[in-house]
C-alpha cells in the first residue's frame, strides 16, 4: 500500500482501516516500515498474525528494561501452558488466521536450513546492491541526463544519483524486523507463567485478543502521540512491566477483562490505576532527591507542587478538569485504535498529565464523540475533518526547516497571524528525564 504524502491524517489509521474493512486484505502478510512505537499497539489489536514492522536498529538511551517484547522474551518460556485454555472458537472468527501459523512453524533443523539461505540471500543482495551502487556512481558521472523537459523526473534522478554517488547501501544489519505473531505469543507466555503460578492447577478460559485489547489499552498511560504519559508511568524506566505485572495480578484475583472494543469499565480500570499509583510517592521522592525538590520528598506536599509548577494551579478545584479530559482522552484513543478518529476536533489541552493517584477521582464516562457512519478511505469523516497535509507540516516544523515547505508557505513562520506560534527560542523542560 502507497499513500501519497497529502493524504490528511496519520498514514497508520488507513492501514488499520483496511485490515478491518476489507476481508481479503486479511489473508496478506504485511509489512509495515517505521518506527512510531503506536506501529506495534496498532498492529496487536488488528488481531492478524501476519504483520512484521520493519525498524531502523533503535537503542534506548539508559538501561532501562521498558522495551515490552525484549522483557518479556527475557522471561523463562520452559513451562507449560495448557492449563490455560484459549476461546478458539472467538479467536477464529475474530482473526480468521490465528490457528493457521502453528502448523506452518518451523522446527530446529528447518530454522538453521531457512537462515543459511536467508544468510545466502543476504549476501548476494549486498553484492547485487554494491553492483548496482557502483553502476549508478558510474552514471552519474558520465551518463546522459534524461529528457530535461520532465522537471519531475529530473528532480527525482538528480537527487537520487548524488545519493548513490555520496552513500553506501544500507543492508540487513540496520533494521530490525519486530514479529507481532511472536509478541502476541510473548504476551500469552508471559500470562500463563504467572497465573499457573498463583492458581496452580485451576483452568482459566480467556481470549488472547481481550487480554491484548486490555494491555494496548493500559499501555496509553505510558503516552502516545495523543497523549503525555503519566508521571510515575514512563517506558523508559520499564513501567511497561508493571503495567503489564498489575493486569496479571488484576486478571488473576478478578478473572475479568477492562475494555470491551472501545468500551471501558471504568470500576475494572480503577483497580489497575491504584495498583500503579501506590509507588507515586516513591517516584517523587526519588526525583525530589536526584532534582534537590524539597518539596517532591514530602509525601503532603508533592502534589500541590506538582500541579503548581506544570499547569500553573495553587487550588485543587480544576484538578478534576484535567483528570476527566485526560480520561476522556483515553477513550477517544481506544476508539482510535479500533474503529478510527471519533472526533477530529478532540484535543488534549494540557503539556503535561495528571497524577495516577488522582485519576481514581474519576467517577463516569459523561462524554460522548460525535460519529458520521459510512466512513471512506478515501475521505474519512468524522466529528470535523483533518488538517490537511502541509498545515500538519507547518505545525511541526520550525522556521530553520522551512526550505522543506512549497515556495508559497516559506514566508508564513513571519505573518502577523501565526508568527507567534513559532518563538525563535523556547524553554524546555525535561520533567524528570536525563
């Protein structure tokens, strides 16, 4: 799948549109290049097993174990687990493919045949690709220029000759290829350790896609591009595990799921957010000491402190203003993720997101998204409609970067309207990072 670079809205929404439009595009295996960490959350609640994302070699930058399928596949996998029962019947009528790739799993012997000839493949990809650097250096510098009067076209062999004249091939070694059919067993293997564990010989009937539905769900409070992550809950200081160690004890002692499609129940959910609040206090402390914050050491004062420096409030009575938009947030992203954009005038108003303890404040779910029916891939409706393409791109790009804009929109960063949306200078401020 190409989509053009106008099309409005994140490309990934018209993926996931497809996948669960379109029956026959199910029985494709797809490949998907990026490294938009919402990728992998996407592709997990599609509920297909055919999807590999193709990622530039990324690593973080402390030592943190937050990457959720590197901790996971780090756990002992030397158990059994078929004192686990799984809804096949769901499972088959949801994904249509989930039974199909046990069969097609390769043993021992086949593993080692299929890599040397992956490793074959791969060498005389690097060769052919050396080959055609060099044919294409050797082009550049002395070949024809094509037809000048297709200034497109020039344009994309200008470029590309003075690439392959300057770069060296890219090759295997700098990409990864993440399986979701593997982090989804990951995420099933991880379960069944602990609940046989805790439960011993109890049988436990569940659905792998609601357990999945439930964990990409959780793993909003971690932040996303809709939404900033919770203090005391960020992935680089591994909170992906205790999201994922809480919904194990939550699964264990309730025996009952958190969301159901975009539906959440909000009772089930609050049990989760007070199992991840009770270190809240620890986190502050910690960075009271390592930030020399006095106040964030005081267990009655942290909060007050919290809320006044990131959004500027010395009463608690707008607290519940942030909880519940951020909330609200929450649930418009899990629309997101299973039927597409609700609400295209949606917006969380805030840099920074509340305290998890107060999130337990929050009563209902008051808030409903306007819906149009009849959604088309080729024009998405919602509530409002998107910004198109290049205002997306003004949004975002500072004033040094402009020469990336249409000649028309170079002089906007200056116009009287929109020129103080782009300060030459800003303040940053790390909140907590190193």
């Amino acid at each position: 799948m190409l989509l053009p670079y106008v099309l409005p809205a994140k490309h990934e929404f018209f993926f996931t549109y497809n996948c669960r439009k379109d029956g026959n595009f199910k029985n494709y295996n797809h490949c998907i290049y990026g490294l938009d960490a919402d990728l992998i959350m996407l592709s997990l609640v599609t509920h297909l097993n055919n999807i590999f994302i193709l990622r530039d070699k990324f690593k973080m930058t402390n030592d943190s174990s937050g990457n959720l399928l590197e901790s996971i596949e780090k756990g002992q996998m030397d158990f059994s687990i078929s004192s686990i029962k799984v809804d096949k019947k769901e499972e088959i009528r949801t994904t249509g493919l989930e039974t199909e790739r046990g069969d097609a799993l390769l043993d021992d012997c086949s593993q080692e045949e299929a890599s040397a000839k992956v490793r074959g493949q791969e060498d005389a990809s690097t060769k052919k690709c050396a080959k055609e650097t060099a044919s294409m250096k050797e082009h550049a510098q002395g070949a024809a220029s094509p037809n000048e009067h297709n200034s497109t076209f020039c344009k994309i062999y200008k470029y590309t000759t003075e690439y392959y004249t300057n770069h060296e091939c890219l090759n295997s070694y700098d990409f990864e290829i993440l399986d979701i059919y593997k982090l989804r067993t990951s995420i099933r293997t991880q379960i069944a350790t602990y609940i046989n564990k805790l439960k011993k010989e109890k049988n436990i009937v569940f659905s792998i896609n609601r357990v999945v539905d439930d964990i990409v769900f959780l793993s909003f409070l971690v932040g996303n591009d809709f939404l900033p992550h919770i203090p005391n809950i960020d992935i680089n200081e591994g909170s992906m595990n205790e999201i994922l160690n809480s919904y194990i004890y939550y699964i264990y002692k309730y025996s009952n799921y958190i969301t159901y499609k975009d539906k959440v129940h909000i009772e089930r959910l609050k049990i989760i957010l007070k199992i991840l609040s009770a270190q809240e206090f620890e986190y502050f402390k910690k960075r009271g000491i390592n930030e020399n914050i006095a106040e964030f050491t005081d267990e009655h004062k942290y909060k007050n402190y919290y809320y006044f420096h990131k959004f500027g409030l010395d009463d608690s009575k707008h607290i519940q203003d942030i909880v519940k938009k951020y909330i609200e947030g929450l649930f418009w992203n899990l629309h997101y993720y299973h039927f597409g954009c609700a609400s295209w005038y949606w917006e969380y108003p805030y840099h920074y997101a509340p305290l998890c303890s107060d999130l337990l404040s929050f009563e209902k779910s008051d808030f409903f998204f306007e819906k149009v029916k009849n959604v088309h891939i080729e024009q998405p409706q919602a509530s409002g409609k998107p910004y198109s393409a290049y205002t997306h791109l003004i949004s975002v790009l500072p004033q040094k970067d402009k020469n990336l804009l249409p000649d028309v929109y170079k002089n906007i960063y200056v116009e009287d309207e929109v020129k103080s949306f782009f300060p030459d200078s800003v303040k940053i401020d790390p909140n907590g990072k190193k």
